[in-house]
C-alpha cells in the first residue's frame, strides 16, 4: 500500500522534539493496549513503539524527507511524520540507499517455497525467467504485503465476497504467498482476520480516487443502510476503523450519504468538516462537486441518485420509502432540537435536511489492506502453534499480526500501519543479521 503512503506513527522523534510535542512511549503504550482491549501482544506493541521515533531518525539518514508533524483527526496525539513525496519518496530513498551499500534487489523473481534440511531452514525456491532454482540461506525474512487480493482467503478468514461486498483498494496481486510459505513450515496465525477497514465512495467509471463526490459521502451528514435506515453517529466520520466497523455490518457492503442543496451550498462556503487527505484538509470547498454530479447524472450513474421528495430519492436508491422517510423525520427532528437521543451525534454535526431536493451518494464497505496473517515475537521470529521459535524465519508487515487487536486503533496512532511495516521490518533485518554473524 506504499501507493497511498503519506505518514508514518512515531513518538519521541526528533521531529517531535523540535517541535514541543510530547506525547510519550509509555501513553502510546497504554493507548495502543488499551484500545486492543490487551488482544494485542504487549511486548510486540511495546518494541514497535519504543523503536518508533529512532526509526524517523534512521529513515532521515537514509534520504528519506519529511515536511511536518501533525494529525488528521480531533483530539488526537501529533504522531503522524508526513513524508514528501508519499510512499514514492520513501521507497525510492530506501531501494537507493540499500544499493549505495551493496544490497542486490532482485526483480521478477518469484519465491515458491522456503525449504528446510532436517529442522533448519536451507534454501528458498525461487522461479525467475521461467526456470526453477534455488538460493541457499539460513535466514528468511517474509514480508510480503498481505492477502488482501485473494478471494478465497478474504471468504474463508472475513467472510465477505472481495469486489461484492468488500472493496480493496491500492493492492495488486497480494495473494499471501508469504502466509502460505510459514504456515508449511508450522507457523501459527494471529489476527489473520483483521483488514484495514473504512468507508468510501464513489466508486466505478468516471470517479476518480478522491474525487470531491468522495467529499460529500464521508461527512457527517445522514448515513443510511440500503433499506433506509440510519445505522451510526456519523460524527464518527473522522475515525476511519470506526465507521469501517460501523459500515463491515452491513452484509450488501454498501450504504448511503443523505444530503440536499443545504449542504451543496455549505460546502462550497464553508468547506468540509472531514478531510479527506493530508492534501485536502479540513475547510477545503470541492469547487467543481455540483459538475461532478451533473457529468455523473449524465452517465446514468448507478452510484448517484436525486429526488424531488424523500419518497422519490428512495424509490430510485432502492431503499424502502417508508423507512428513509421515517428516519429523515426522527432525524430532522433531532437537529431542531440538538440532541441525537438514538446515537448522541455531536450537537454540531446535527444539521437539518429540509429539501426539497434530496441526493443520495453510495459508499462502499473498503479496506487498504490485511493486517495479520504470521504470529512473531517481538523480535520479529516466526513462532509456532507452541509458541517456539522457528529458526532463522521472520516476519514483518502485513505478513505478520501481533500488533493490532480486532482494530485498527486510528484514534492513538495514526500512521501505525505504515509504522509497523518500516519498524516490524527493522527488527526483522537487526535480528537476522545478528544471527547470521553468530
């Protein structure tokens, strides 16, 4: 997902320093456990934290830029180190430096299998310009990227149908053959059932990503399932592992943002309340959003709707006339009196949807990525269903689970995911290193 890369979690970074920030290891910690419901290995969490702020320093000496500290969320800890030039940046810095040193990056080059004599590991099986061979190792660091392309998987671990009702997003052939490779060796699983869950839409021709129809579908208007009935606090709009949850109930995999001309023109003055990127931050206007929805009107879009009354709006989304009507009403009528009694939305997010033109905007249940898969250690060391070590295999990334409960804790870390990956990795390398020179 290096694609949609843009900041990495830290704390007690130099970056951080130097700019009085002092949220600490220790409240990460307890944020991080605490929010896991302490399903999350303690020790693991604890490495990957503590490991966290040297890694900025480590990433800066290698060439990789960074251009501020901050965070895209209310109320939340400054941990995110937004790097220039996204996961480009950081990738091209790394593959640069690891060649300046002497490290050879083989492509196109398939591993098939990691093989062992006896109870060690010897070799790996690779597949490169159509022939088989093998190269003999004693160590192997797995860090393949996850699952998140392999249907069969997706259905046997979540239970959604990938590209039915769950769509992945910036990940091509991720079909966990690393997974695959540790478990033939005995490797047990932990969170292989965790996915990077939020919620986004449109999606299909003519919708670009981050088109400002996307804009309008994760504000904190009214959110309704496909019958018509609201399902959230929609002011949980700014916590992306919230509303994925919130969103994952609904089984067809897609819902709906009410809005009508109110919130057309607010938008255009005021801006929008959720960002949806670094790049479009609160308070910025979607100034081209009503020609979007004309071009897409124009293309009979399946994912845009309009009705001259609620009970037009429902016929043409397929939702139940009677319910959407309903729930705009109760709706409607906690807005005029600023208390949500059903979810206790914020008071400032309850604003009225009087019409008469009524819009709704599909957003479909989306992921970014698995996030477990391989149980290690806190040294990154494959460990079996017995929890012994499997000599010289480790794991890191989206590989390996161990970090993150049953949530992905967005509130306390935004940027963990990019973290683990860089700093599951690190200890991976340090560990196998250490071993080889043994």
């Amino acid at each position: 997902t290096s694609n949609f890369l843009q900041g990495i979690f830290a704390v007690e970074s130099e970056m951080q320093r130097e700019r009085f920030i002092t949220y600490s290891r220790d409240q990460a910690f307890k944020n991080l456990m605490e929010y896991s419901h302490w399903l999350a290995d303690p020790r693991l969490v604890r490495a990957i934290v503590d490991c966290s702020g040297e890694t900025i320093s480590w990433l800066i000496k290698c060439g990789v830029q960074f251009s501020s500290v901050g965070i895209n969320m209310p109320d939340a800890p400054h941990t995110y180190h937004v790097i220039k030039g996204r996961g480009e940046g950081l990738i091209k810095a790394l593959t640069g430096r690891a060649r300046e040193v002497g490290v050879d990056i083989i492509l196109d080059t398939a591993v098939k299998r990691i093989i062992k004599s006896g109870d060690k590991i010897s070799a790996v099986a690779v597949e490169q310009d159509g022939e088989d061979r093998q190269v003999k190792t004693s160590t192997v660091i797995i860090c393949t990227g996850g699952y998140a392309n392999h249907k069969e998987w997706i259905k046997k671990y979540t239970g959604f149908d990938l590209g039915v009702n769950l769509i992945v997003v910036g990940n091509v052939d991720k079909m966990g053959e690393g997974i695959r490779m540790a478990q033939e060796l005995g490797a047990a699983d932990d969170g292989i059932r965790l996915l990077e869950l939020y919620r986004a839409g449109p999606i299909g021709p003519g919708f670009a990503m981050a088109c400002q129809l996307e804009y309008v579908a994760v504000q904190p208007e009214l959110w309704v399932d496909p019958r018509g009935q609201r399902f959230c606090d929609e002011s949980i709009c700014f916590y992306d592992s919230e509303v994925g949850n919130a969103a994952a109930k609904i089984r067809e995999g897609y819902s709906f943002t009410i809005f009508d001309d109110s919130v057309i023109k607010r938008l255009l003055e005021q801006g929008v309340d959720k960002n949806i990127n670094i790049d479009i931050m609160p308070g910025s206007r979607p100034l081209d959003l009503e020609k979007e929805m004309q071009a897409a009107f124009a293309r009979g879009t399946q994912e845009l709707f309009q009705g001259e009354s609620i009970e037009e709006l429902a016929g043409k989304m397929g939702a139940v006339p009677e319910i959407l009507k309903k729930n705009l009403e109760e709706y409607n009528k906690s807005c005029l009196t600023g208390h949500d009694p059903l979810f206790a939305k914020n008071p400032k997010y309850l604003r009225p949807l009087l019409g008469p033109r009524y819009y709704a905007l599909k957003a479909r249940t989306v992921f970014l990525g698995t996030m477990g898969g391989i149980k290690i250690n806190h040294r990154a060391e494959v460990v079996d269903k017995k929890n012994n070590v499997i000599p010289g295999l480790y794991a890191a990334g989206f590989d390996a689970g161990g970090m993150y409960g049953d949530s992905y804790p967005i509130r306390h870390a935004s940027g963990l995911s990019s973290a683990f990956a860089l700093n599951s990795g690190r200890i991976a390398g340090i560990n196998a290193l250490n071993r080889t020179q043994k």
